[in-house]
DNA sequence: TTGGCGATTGGCT
DNA sequence: GCCAATCGCCAAT
C-alpha cells in the first residue's frame, strides 16, 4: 500500500544548527524514486556529526571523498563503511562548514515491496532498521553522493505526514571517539530503531 | 606505495 | 555476544 506523497521540504525550513536538525528530521519522510516505482518511509533516528565533532568525518579537514558534507545544509553526503554498507548523510551547516546528520533509520511507507527485494527479506521490521540496511533497501549509493534533497529528484526529503511522537536522546552508536555525547534521537519505543531496546525506552 | 582502520551487518556459538 | 567479511580512504613511510 502507498500513502499520499509529502511535500518537498524547503530549504528554509531546515535548522542550520547540526544537532537541531537531526531533531527536527525524526517524523520527516525520506523518498526514494526508482525506475520500479517510489519507495521510503518515515524518520525514527538520527545521529548529529556536528562542528568540530571528533567523530566526524569533516573534522580533519576537506577531502574530495567528504566534499559533500560541506554543502549548503540538506545535501546528500554518502559514503561506504566497512566496505559492506552505504550510509546516507544529510549536511547541516552553512555553506563550507562540514557537517551533517546521519540517518540511521526509516519506518517503511511506501514501496514496501521493492525494498523487500532490494534487502532479501520480507521482514519490514528488518527493512530499513540500521543505516546500511536503509540505503540497500532505497538503493542508495555513491551516485547519489551531493545531490539536493530539498527539491523532487532520485532521492529526496519530504514534510511529516503525523506527529512524530515522543522524541528521546542518547549517545550515538559504534563510535569510539566522543562516545558519551547525547547525539542520537529517536522515537522513542518505535520498534523501526536500530539498537538494543535498553538504547530505545 | 602501503597498512590500519571504520558512523555495519549477518551468521554462528 | 562474538567475529569475519570487504574496501575506499588517507596518514605515514
């Protein structure tokens, strides 16, 4: 079943501060066009790679591979980890300042049969819990490394389609450095976040 | 030119 | 819970 599509989200709309907008995307929609059809879901976590974060990508400086995070906010930084899975970014600053928003997890909406074959699974618990299970159930990948999220393409940001419902906070997953910052939201008791449930209450 | 490492996942114990 | 898989990046040689 497909629900309505949201609105674009406008740029302006978008907080400029990193933590701030990894808050204000939990509830927003994540869609992903395909030649099969439009797949995506809601937002249920994020985690916040802010100014001067040691465990940001951006925090030695420009490279060609981190180019991406330092867009004007609401552009897409993708990147291979562990040489197994994508991870998709939303930068967050201001024009040249380095940062952005991991999205960690979506609660499938739409194309839910699509991303099952894209996963191998038919679990949609198991769709898109995780980062790297996110972009391989929406097929994303460096291709769509630096594209604008806040305007109808491949892959963009779309407006809540309900309350979020209640928002909680913690620290970040699998990181060593600046572990015990309080960079992670989530909903809270939304069984489409990734982590241990003891992370999730 | 090379070696160590990482914002993960899935399978096995 | 533990651990191997797998590879691009980049700091250091």
């Amino acid at each position: 079943m497909t629900v309505a599509l949201p609105r674009v989200l406008d740029r302006a709309e978008l907080p400029v501060d990193t933590a701030e907008l990894a808050r204000f995307l939990i509830g927003k929609r994540v869609v992903r066009t395909l030649a099969e059809g439009v797949a995506g879901g809601r937002v249920v976590e994020t985690e916040a790679y802010g100014i001067g974060d040691p465990a940001g990508h951006a925090y030695r400086g420009i490279t060609p591979r981190i180019r991406t995070l330092f867009l004007e906010r609401g552009h897409a930084y993708v990147y291979l980890a562990y040489g197994i899975s994508f991870m998709l970014n939303v930068s967050s600053e201001m024009p040249g300042v380095g940062a952005g928003v991991l999205i960690r997890a979506i609660e499938p909406t739409d194309g839910i049969a699509i991303m099952a074959r894209n996963r191998g699974t038919e679990r949609v618990r198991d769709l898109a819990r995780g980062p790297g299970r996110l972009c391989a159930a929406l097929g994303i990948d460096r291709r769509l490394d630096g594209i604008d999220l806040c305007q109808a393409g491949p892959l963009w940001l779309g407006s809540d389609d309900q309350a979020s419902g209640d928002i909680g906070q913690g620290k970040r997953i699998g990181i060593t450095r600046a572990a015990d910052s309080p960079l992670r939201f989530y909903v809270r008791g939304n069984r489409f976040v990734s982590g241990p449930q003891s992370l999730n209450r």
